[in-house]
C-alpha cells in the first residue's frame, strides 16, 4: 500500500508516516519507481502505535518495546507488565505534583511568595 493510502486510512499526514519510518516504528520497501510500499499489516501496527500513545507510551518507549511485543507468543502478559510499570511512574509523578501542589498552596498570599518561609525557632 502506498503511503497516502496508508495515512488516509490510518487517520494520519504522510508526513508522520515518514517519520514513523525514520524512527523505525514502521518499514516499507521502495517500488522500481521509487514510491514507498508498505505491507498490509502496517495499517493495524500504526493502530497499535495510536492507542500506544493515547495510554500515555512515547515513541521512544514503542519503538523500544513494540517488536518485542509484537512478535512475542505471550505478548498479553508482557503487556500487562508494561502497564504495570506505566502505572507505578504515574503514581510517582502524581505524588511529585502533589508535594509541588502543596508547596505552591503554602506560598499563596505571602508577602514573597519566591521566599522560602522560614521555619519558626
């Protein structure tokens, strides 16, 4: 399939097509014309890649794991795994926003709120 074909039915520009392939989440191969081909099961893979996304994967992560997962015959549990460990980075980062939450919420209606309050001997 070529590469507009392959955006237009993926929902994206060929242009982030270009650059999933630069990056090295999709492969094509180039016809004697020089136009790029891409196989039938990209269209799912870039499905993959979008929901990937939208759970809060980078690229950079699906790049590393996607293959991995994609051709592994126990890719279910090595998902679950993935989730797992997304899990446990967001509730750190929830907990770092809360800690910067709350330090913000001691500074409202300071004289300087930029001054650390000093501690009372």
């Amino acid at each position: 399939m070529r590469i507009g074909e392959l955006a237009e039915r993926a929902g994206l520009s060929t242009d982030t097509v270009r650059f999933y392939e630069k990056v090295g989440l999709v492969a094509s191969r180039r016809l004697s014309n020089g136009y790029r081909d891409f196989p039938p099961e990209t269209l799912p893979w870039l499905e993959y890649v979008r929901t990937a996304q939208r759970l809060g994967f980078s690229l950079a992560e699906i790049v590393r794991t996607g293959e991995r997962l994609k051709d592994s015959p126990d890719s279910a549990a090595a998902l679950s795994a993935l989730f797992a460990e997304k899990i446990d980075v967001i509730d750190a980062r929830m907990a770092d926003l809360a800690q910067l939450r709350s330090e913000l919420a001691d500074r409202v209606g300071t004289a300087c709120p930029l001054q650390v309050a000093a501690t009372p001997a």
